[in-house]
C-alpha cells in the first residue's frame, strides 16, 4: 500500500502515526495547562517544565494528575 498524495510506504506510515498522536497530545497538554485557570503561579510554571522536559510522560502526567488543578486555592487571600 502506498499513499501516493504523501509519497510514503506502509512502513512508514505506521511509524508516522504513533508521531503525530504524541505532538497533538504534547500540543493539547501545553494549551490546556496555559489556559486553565485553576493552575496558579507556581503550580502552572511547574506543569509547563514537566511537560516541555518530558513532552509524551509529561503530557501523560499532566493529563492524569494537574488537569483538575488546586481546587483549594479559591478561596485564600494573601
């Protein structure tokens, strides 16, 4: 099987796909952790680092763990 509008084999597809699969997933995870206003301050910069040093565990971690953010911090004032 050949994808002639790509040019590539099968070989190379299949390795293509695991690829593409991981940069979206890095993509989502980056604007996520941007956007989502439950991270604060430290806690946002801290996700940032784990996923850019560690783009596919990290991502993984983010999405498992920091998604939901610190649901205590609503409510503190300094």
């Amino acid at each position: 099987m050949e994808l002639l509008f790509l040019n590539i084999g099968t070989q190379e597809f299949i390795l293509l796909v695991p690829v593409l699969l991981t940069v979206i997933l890095y993509i989502y995870c980056l604007i996520h952790c941007i956007a989502n206003n439950r991270l604060r301050g430290n806690s946002k910069l801290l996700w940032l680092i784990i996923i850019l040093v560690a783009p596919f565990l990290g991502s993984v971690i983010y999405l498992i763990v920091g998604r939901k953010g610190n649901k205590g911090d609503y409510g503190t004032t300094m």
